[in-house]
C-alpha cells in the first residue's frame, strides 16, 4: 500500500517537532538563571508519592474495575506486608521482597 502524506499532516508533525524543541530547550533559551518559587519546589518533594499512590492504590483494591469483594486476595496481604516491611526498615528492596515472598506463594499456591 502506498500513501501520500497530505499537508495538514506533515504540519501537525512539524507542529509537534516545535513545540517538543521549545519545552525541552526553554530553560537554554533564557539569558538569565530561574529558580522555581519555594512553594513549587516543596510540592515537588511530594509529587512520586502521590503518582506511586494513583498507580498502585488502585491496581492492589481494584479488579476489572470493582473494588475487591472478598478477603482472598494475594494482593491484600502482600501489600500489608509490603507496608509493614517499609514502616520497619525503611528499605524500599525489603519491601519488594517481602511483598512478592508474600504474594507469589498466595497467588501461585492458593490460587488467590
């Protein structure tokens, strides 16, 4: 099959080419230093946290959409372990660990 890329097209990717060189080059384009306000910059300390929780919070409550309905579920323990691991040691890799050591025996084992 053989296509001719029309004109709004070939704009819409040159478009696109501008305004991706534009914001990744905007902080070289300025003649002079900037520094975000101190309240942006404290708001960035929180930013993962807040996308960590609005990624994982769902995927361990939820499936196909609906709450969980039943205690059975591998992700339920494996995410109070996990929690309970960082609480304690504050290691992110423990956690890892101690979440799928808890997970993989429920889900694989027991069929939660």
């Amino acid at each position: 099959m053989r296509g001719v890329t029309d004109g709004w097209t070939l704009f819409i990717i040159l478009g696109l080419a501008g305004v991706t060189v534009l914001t990744r080059c905007f902080f070289f384009i300025l003649d002079r230093p900037w520094s975000l306000p101190a309240w942006a910059h404290r708001a960035l300390h929180y930013a993962p946290v807040a996308a960590l929780a609005g990624v994982v919070v769902p995927e361990v409550v939820m499936t196909n959409g609906e709450l969980v309905a039943t205690w059975q579920d591998a992700r339920l323990f494996a995410a109070a372990a996990g929690a309970a691991v960082f609480f304690w040691r504050r290691s992110v890799l423990a956690t890892l660990l101690v979440g799928m050591a808890v997970y993989l025996p429920l889900h694989l084992g027991l069929g939660w």
